[in-house]
C-alpha cells in the first residue's frame, strides 16, 4: 500500500513540472524520469527497507536507468510503437527501471523472474493509459497527470510484488 502511494505521489510530482519548470528541453527531457528515479530510491530504501552500502549511488544509478527508460519508452517505444504505442513504451521503460532496480539493490538471484513481474507492471501501466487515451478525451493537463500517476502507481505496485516474490534474494 506505501507502495502505491510512493507511485502516487511521484507521478503527481512528476505531472506538476509542466507548471513550474521552464520549457527547455533538457529539463522537459529529464525532469519526470528524475523525480521517478528518486521514488524509486525512496520506495526501496525507505518503504521496502531494502539495504544498501551505498544510498548515494543507488538513488543516482535510478536515476540514471529512469532516464534511460523514459527518454526509450518515448523516443522508441511510443514513437515505434505501432497500433499500441503506450503499451510498447511502459514495456521499454518498464524494462530499464528493472535493470536500475536489480543494480541498484545489488539483487542476484531470481533475476529473470523479477525483470519479468516489473515488465507486465509497466505494460498494464502502458494497457491501461492506452485504453485512457482511447476511449477518453484528456486537455493535455490532465492527460499528463493521468499518464504519470496511473502508470507510476501500477510500476510501484509490481515492484512491490516482485519484491516479495523475492525477498528471500535481499
């Protein structure tokens, strides 16, 4: 339950930068997948109660892999992504989150099942704004906060899940 709250609040912070930030590129680039990297910190470190030698470098390493999903899941999955383009991007930067995740918390074992759980997270995420955007008519405001929120809770709570199918490997 943290868990959905840890996503509720990052996609609602990451959805309130279209307000406030400027319109440079590099922020409008960077800026939601680095409030995500640093949920994502926060959920494992401090929800999750995952150890970790190094805090610093885990939140960077995050970081760093939710850029590399979100810049992905956009310049790849979505513009690629054919008749389904916000189920390939939740899938893509679904993907890379995983990897920052099992790097970032030094997990060594049930890997390919772990990768897998946070992958269907990010495709039901990605199924589900799909359907949103589909059968709903979002101004671009709510549109954002919708894409944000749901598919950060959704990320949150599979990771959770995989979390447990694991907890054994921490």
């Amino acid at each position: 339950m943290l868990c959905m709250g840890t996503g509720l609040l990052s996609g609602f912070i990451g959805g309130m930068g279209q307000y406030f930030l400027p319109e440079h590129q590099i922020i409008v680039q960077t800026y939601p997948a680095l409030v995500l990297g640093t949920f994502l910190f926060l959920c494992g470190h401090y929800v999750l109660r995952i150890p970790v030698s190094n805090p610093l470098l885990s939140c960077i390493n995050l970081v760093f892999f939710s850029i590399i999903g979100w810049r992905a899941s956009i310049d790849i999955g979505y513009e690629l992504g054919g008749p389904v383009p916000f189920l390939t991007a939740g899938i893509l930067g679904s993907f890379f989150v995983a990897l920052g995740w099992l790097l970032s918390w030094n997990i060594r074992s049930g890997l390919l099942k772990y990768i897998l759980i946070v992958i269907v997270s990010g495709a039901i995420g990605g199924l589900v704004f799909q359907l949103t955007d589909k059968f709903f008519k979002l101004n671009d405001d709510i549109w954002t906060f919708t894409l944000f929120i749901e598919w950060q809770i959704i990320l949150m709570v599979g990771i959770a899940f995989a979390h447990q199918k694991l907890k054994t490997s921490f």
